[in-house]
C-alpha cells in the first residue's frame, strides 16, 4: 500500500486525533492515503464512524505495541 502522508498523534487524546486527521484529510489529494497513528484506544471507533461519515474509506488499522495504525483512503 502507497501512503502518501503519515500523522503523528500519538499521545493525544478525543478529540485531537479526529480534528488533526480531518485536517491532513483536507490537504490530500482524492485517492491519496493517510496513514493516523495514535494511542487513544477510543480512536478506533472515532476514526472508524468518523472516515463512513465523511466517505472517506478505511482500508486497514492495526493495534501493534499499544499503538493503533490506521490508513485512510480520501474520497
């Protein structure tokens, strides 16, 4: 998988990780992907029901050393 942009928000929490993964969102390209690392265990349903409502699709995250990663595909 290509990723086009990697976001850093480890050690933030609700809802920082939501405002700063719209606002890289923002500066991609259609079809460009986003790859959101974070520690805040509530992201995963945040950025789950965040990337449907904005029709954004989520191809993948994964949970590896207390670090959620996910890669966000721009509508």
């Amino acid at each position: 998988m290509q990723v086009n942009q990697v976001l850093d928000v480890k050690g933030l929490a609700c809802p920082m990780p939501i405002v700063r993964t719209k606002k890289a969102m923002n500066a991609l390209e259609s079809g460009q992907v986003l790859e959101v690392q974070t520690t805040d265990k509530g992201a995963l349903a945040d950025l789950t029901a965040w990337s449907a409502a904005a029709g954004h699709t989520l191809l993948e995250h994964k949970d590896e050393a207390n670090i959620l990663t996910f890669y966000i595909k721009k509508a």
